[in-house]
C-alpha cells in the first residue's frame, strides 16, 4: 500500500497481518481471528475498533486516520523469505516467530 507497509503471516489456512510499526493487529468480525490486509481494506471499521480512549492506536497515529488510509488502499504484494528469528507477543501466553533472510 502506498501509505505503509505490513507483513502478513500465513497460518490456520488463511494470512494474517501483524503491523509491527503501529505495534497492533486487528481482528476479523469474529472478534478471535486476526485479520489479513484484504480483511481490513474491506471493513476499515476493523482499524477503528482498536483505538485506545483518544482515539489513536498504540504508537500513538489516529485510528480512524489509518482505517481512512486502508479503505482507500490498493496491496502491493512482495514475498520474502526469512531467516533472522524475532519473537512477537501477541495476545496473553501467545507467540510467533519470525524469520528473516536476506535474499541472495
């Protein structure tokens, strides 16, 4: 998308996207479910459910701000594969890991 990019983790048959620069994901209408890029350019309001009490997400830009620039985004897909290992925490007791590596 032009205005930032997110990776997205394919697990359980579907992808996922976790937004490692706004330090948040977003879950599918079933409220369990993180979301992909394509779930959320298709229901914004997905973005706007995760703001805190003024309104922004957890690094601090306007969630409704950012659900604005998804409903008008086009996904611009590029895959990589991975092999340095970050730990993300997700939700309590829940955990990924990612790999990185460099092509070449």
């Amino acid at each position: 998308m032009a205005f930032h990019e997110v990776p997205e983790i394919y697990y359980h048959h579907a992808w996922h996207a976790y937004d490692a620069d706004h330090k948040v994901y977003y879950l599918a209408r079933d409220n369990a479910t993180v979301a992909s890029v394509a779930d959320v350019i298709a229901d914004p309001s997905l973005v706007a459910s995760r703001a805190d009490a003024d309104g922004n997400d957890p690094e601090g830009t306007s969630a409704q701000w950012m659900a604005d620039q998804y409903a008008g985004a086009t996904p611009a897909y590029d895959y990589s594969t991975f092999s340095e290992q970050t730990t993300y925490s997700l939700r309590s007791s829940q955990t990924f890991n990612r790999l990185h590596r460099e092509n070449g």
